[in-house]
C-alpha cells in the first residue's frame, strides 16, 4: 500500500496545530516562571476587588493608590476576573492575574489565522503567518503580564471583529453583519485601544476592498449595532463621570509625535534577543508585496501607526506576522528548493532543502523565543518585595504617604511602583498607572517627573528633596529599592551608587531607617 502524501491543507493544519502549542507555551511560561503576575497588573487586581466589594455592580471610582480614579476602564475583563475568583472559591484575584492574561493570549492565536485566512485567501500562507505571530517574543509577552488581562481580550475580540469586517465588505455578507457587532461590541468592552484600530482598519478595508453604497449602508448598521450593544455600560459611566475621564484617557493615548518613525524600527516590533529575523522578514515581505503592486497589508501596518501610535509597536505585529509569511511562502521557500515546485508536488532533493532549512531555523527560533519568556519573567516583585510590602501594611498608617525610588526609567517596566498600592493600600507619588484618567495632556509631564525621581537613585539624598519639593510632595516614608533596575523591562546589572544613597540616607538628620531586607530599605521622614 503506497503512502498517502500529505497535501498543502495537511501541511497547514499540522503548522497551525504547532503553532497553536508552541504559542501557548511560550505566552503561559513567564507566569509560570515567575511565581507572581508579570511586570504590570496591580491597578486591576485592585478594581477585580472593588467589582467583588461592590456585588457586581460598577463601583463609582476604584480604591487603587487612593487617588479616587474613575471606575470608567472598559470593565468585561474585571467581571470575567472577578466571576473566576469567586467561581474557583479564591480568597484574592491574585492568581487570576497571574494566569488568565497568557491563557487569553494564546486565544488570540486561532483569530488571527481566520483574520490571515480571510484576508490572503490561502490556508499554507496564513497557517505559516501564525506560527510567526506565535513566535515573536513581544507577542509572547507583552500581552501575558498582568495588564494582559484586558490587553489580549481586546486583541481576541478584535481580531475576530476584523474578520467578519472583511467579510462583510470584500465579500457583500450580510450575515457577517451580526458577528462584526458582537465582536466590535465586546471589543469595546474588554479594552479602551482595541475599539479605535477596530474602526480605523475597519475604515480601511472599506476604502480598499468595497467602497460601494452597500458597504457603507452595511458599516452604519455595524456602528449602530455596537453602539446599541455597548450603550448601557457607555450612559452608565458618561452620566456619573462625564465625558472628562475618556477625554483625558484620549490625550495620553495620541501624544506621541514621534511614533510613525518607530515604522523602521522592527527591534521595537518584534523585541528578538539577537536577530531580528522576524522583523526582517515582515519588512522584506512588504517590501516584496508594494513591489508587486498589492498594498492591502502594507497599508494596514502604516494604518495601525497613524490611527493610535501608543500601541502600534504591538498591534503592528498582526501585519508584520502576515507579511513574514508572505516572504516565507513565496520567496524563502522556493529559494531553498532544488526545484521550484508546488508544495505537494515537491521532488526529493527540495523536500530535503527544506527540511534542512527548518531543521537550522526552527530551534534557533524557539531557543531565541525561550530565552525572551526567561529574561521577561523576571520582571516581577519577588517574594522579598513582597514580604517588604507585607510589612508596611502591618506597621504604618492607612494614611502614610510613600515615595518610591526603585531607579526604573520606565514607569511601565516598573512592577514595584505599580505592586506597591496593591499589596499595602498605601499612596506611593511615583505610581503612574490610573493617571490617564485625572491628568489628560499632563500625563507625559507626570510620566517625566516621575523619571526624573527615579533618576534621583544614582544622584542621592539632596536629588530626591529637591524633587519632592518641586512636586510639592506630601511623604511619610521613603523606600529605597535594592533590585536592580531594569533596561526596557529587563534586568540589568544593579548601580553601585544605590549603595552610595543608602549610605547618605543612613546618616541623615531627616530620615530614620525603619525597615531593611534584601529587597528594599525604608525610611520614615522624621
């Protein structure tokens, strides 16, 4: 009995199905690994407790930092948090953060092979798109952290939304309709960045593949649609708060003048250790595709930049991924054949110049993906920080005002800073998160000054003061962390000038030394 030869639909199947496995891994591994949810996520452990405090029902502000910060972020992923803790018999959401954000992010994988599918119409090309975007080490990362709870379910209920966008304008569907709302509508719900690209790609496809009558007919039915279905949470939160807090979040997300140049930057898209091969190849992939006169997925990267610049660095990657397959597909794949033959009909020798190249590409992938999850990971409080903050909920007033000086230049790196709130209920000054909602277009000038305190941890005592009166800064307690900084959220070698600081602080005439461990020190201001 002869073997049955796998076809090009078998090949796929088998690429997605790894895909799908490696992805997960690799997006669930930096929680495993870490013990404690990844870099960022506090400010939502908070507001998963407020929703349960609350039995339910929207809170008017969230008790994080206690800074009164408007209850108004989209909230679908705090009742699916909230709605686990209690289902699961979960004294805190703690685990919740630390899990859910890595197992929705693998659920983004499947989404984006249909929105690959639907948008190059060949199953080889888009499975090998999938695999790519399950590889890149930003993709594995940036939404498994705490604050991918929200971040990967918008992702999830965006791609899908996009999907039968597609449908519903390239191909005349009406039935696409119902699921272009209902995931343009839970897109909304889950995070405030997915609705914008929604409907800036959404516009674009429009103007590419239909600009018909009917298209447009079909886009005010989907926009009536999502607003009717996200109607009661949108009155709900303009009739206590007003437009201001949604406004002001919109000021922080669109200053970034300089961000469209980050379109040439692919160390910033992809984040590979070493080479950037996948950033290499989504690049030469479009170069090839507006080469050949086909500008749809050239155009959605370039779309994605200009719509919402915060993010793009991020939601870029979708693109990416389906150009790097692209390039895969058409030009490496047949390159490495002897023969340029159809993938089914593919002689020996090509199927062994394949073989030879995945058997030299794929685990120099996998390692380089590996070690990004590795090194990411370490990007938490550890549990010596944690017992740190154990401490100063157990022993200083509810009312204390700390100042933390953790030396990290990133405030989005900074796990401490964001932890601290959550963990003692105590107001730390350079916690940024929340400020979106209260500062608007003072958010980069927070965010600055915040950096320029942190700066203070290699320029000592008289930095900080100088600071704090600056910032005209009420503070009880300094905390001087001894964990090393880190460059762009991973860990470097620590400063031998925070030894300096302690030192100086030390034999301080305005600060007493309360508290000391391997983690951090603290001092009360006399």
């Amino acid at each position: 009995m002869s073997k049955r030869k796998l076809s090009t639909d078998d090949t796929a199947v088998l690429i997605l199905i790894s895909a799908v496995i490696f992805g997960a891994w690799l997006r669930i591994m930096p929680a495993w690994l870490a013990g404690f949810p990844v870099n960022d996520g506090g400010m939502f452990y908070i507001m998963i407790q407020d929703l349960q405090a609350n039995h339910y029902t929207l809170p008017l502000y969230t008790t994080y930092n206690h800074l009164n910060i408007p209850y108004v972020y989209p909230p679908l992923g705090f009742y699916i948090g909230a709605a686990l803790t209690d289902l699961l018999n979960l004294s805190t959401p703690l685990a919740v953060i630390q899990w859910l954000p890595g197992i929705l992010n693998a659920l983004c994988i499947p989404p984006f092979y249909l929105l690959a599918k639907e948008i190059t119409g060949n199953k080889f090309q888009s499975a090998v798109s999938t695999l790519v975007f399950a590889l890149i080490p930003h993709m594995t990362a940036w939404f498994s952290m705490g604050g991918g709870l929200t971040r990967s379910l918008g992702a999830i209920f965006m791609l899908l939304a996009l999907t039968h966008i597609h449908r519903v304008f390239a191909n005349e569907s009406k039935r696409d309709i119902w699921g272009a709302i209902l995931f343009s509508g839970l897109a909304v719900l889950s995070h405030t960045e997915a609705p914008i690209y929604t409907v800036a790609i959404a516009i674009y496809i429009w103007l590419v593949k239909s600009r018909s009558r009917k298209g447009l007919t079909s886009g005010i039915l989907i926009a009536l649609g999502v607003l009717a279905l996200t109607s009661p949470w949108l009155a709900s939160i303009i009739s206590r708060h007003g437009l201001v807090p949604l406004l002001s979040a919109g000021q922080t997300s669109f200053r970034s003048t300089w961000s469209v140049l980050k379109l040439i930057n692919i160390d910033l898209m992809t984040e590979e250790t070493y080479l950037d091969l996948f950033g290499v190849f989504g690049i030469l992939g479009m170069a090839i595709l507006l080469s050949r006169k086909d500008y749809f997925i050239p155009g959605m990267f370039a779309v994605i930049f200009l719509s919402q610049p915060r993010s793009a660095h991020t939601i870029g990657n979708i693109p990416l991924a389906m150009a790097a397959g692209f390039l895969i597909m058409e030009i490496i794949l047949p390159a490495v054949s002897i023969k340029r033959a159809d993938l089914e009909n593919q002689s020996k020798p090509s199927r062994i110049g394949i073989f030879i190249f995945l058997a030299v590409l794929i685990p120099y992938i996998l390692s380089n993906s590996l070690y990004y999850g590795f090194t990411f990971s370490q990007n938490h409080v550890s549990e010596s920080g944690r017992n740190t903050m154990s401490w100063i909920q157990e022993n200083t007033p509810i009312n204390s005002g700390f100042l933390l000086i953790t030396g990290e230049p990133l405030w989005y790196c900074d796990s401490t800073s964001e932890w601290f709130p959550a963990l003692t209920n105590r107001h730390n000054s350079t916690t940024l998160q929340g400020n979106e909602w209260l500062k608007g277009s003072y958010f980069e000038e927070l965010a600055s000054d915040i950096q320029k305190l942190q700066a203070c941890i290699d320029d000592g005592v008289a930095c900080i003061l100088e600071e704090v009166d600056r910032l005209s800064l009420e503070i009880d307690y300094l905390y001087i962390s001894l964990t090393p900084p880190k460059s762009d959220c991973k860990l470097v070698n620590a400063s031998s000038l925070t030894r300096n600081l302690i030192l100086e602080l030390d034999h301080s005439a305005q600060f007493q030394s309360v508290y000391h461990s391997a983690d951090a020190v603290i001092y009360r201001k006399r």
